[in-house]
C-alpha cells in the first residue's frame, strides 16, 4: 500500500453511484488509493444484497440498522455505532435492512 498524504474528505461533494440489490437500491461514494477503498454507502429501505460477498471489510454502521446474514445460516443485527470486520475469504456475507442504513465500509490489501 502507497502512503496517503493528509487530505479532508468532503463527502458532500463525492460522485454518488446507484447499485442495485436483489431487492432495492445501494448508493455508493468511492475513494480509491492503491490498495484501499473507503466508501460511503446507503442501503434503501428494502435493501438485500444481490450476491453472497467473501471480501474482507470493515464496516462502521453510521445511522440506521441491518443484518449481516452469513452463508452459514447466523444473522448479525448491526445499530448505529456498532462495527464489524472480516478477512477476505473468511466468510460469505451479504447485507439486508428494512428500514435503510448508512454505512463507512473500508477494504483493500490489508485484510487478506
């Protein structure tokens, strides 16, 4: 991984992407470095995601509320302020929420 100089990030002024689930819609803003990703990303309500996902991440849920459903059967519910984080090829997860949630997710190099 490159070395990151200082920079402030206005999330305001990020490019938003539409990603569309199996059911609703994810909104992504991206900041990409060598090696690592840092997004900001929305789920509507009705969100579920439209793949079983085996990358590593961290994952900081800012607003609202989800479910981490593992490929195993165990669903983790997330609230605002709580974090998880997986290695790559740790598991298979994927994201659902009723309601809608507002996420910092974080991945790249350093978690395989």
């Amino acid at each position: 991984m490159s070395p990151i100089t200082f920079q402030a990030i206005d999330w305001d002024n990020l490019e938003k992407t539409l990603h569309p689930g199996e059911t609703g819609m994810a909104t992504w803003q991206t900041l990409q470095f060598p090696g690592l990703r840092v997004r900001m990303v929305e789920y509507s309500a009705g969100y579920l995601a439209d793949h079983w996902c085996q990358k590593g991440h961290i994952v900081h849920c800012l607003e609202g509320e989800f479910v981490s459903e593992l490929a195993t059967g165990e669903a983790v519910a997330l609230k605002a302020g709580m974090t998880y984080v997986v290695s790559d090829e740790m598991s298979s997860h994927r994201s659902v929420t009723t309601k809608g949630v507002k996420l910092l997710i974080i991945d790249g190099d350093f978690l395989k």
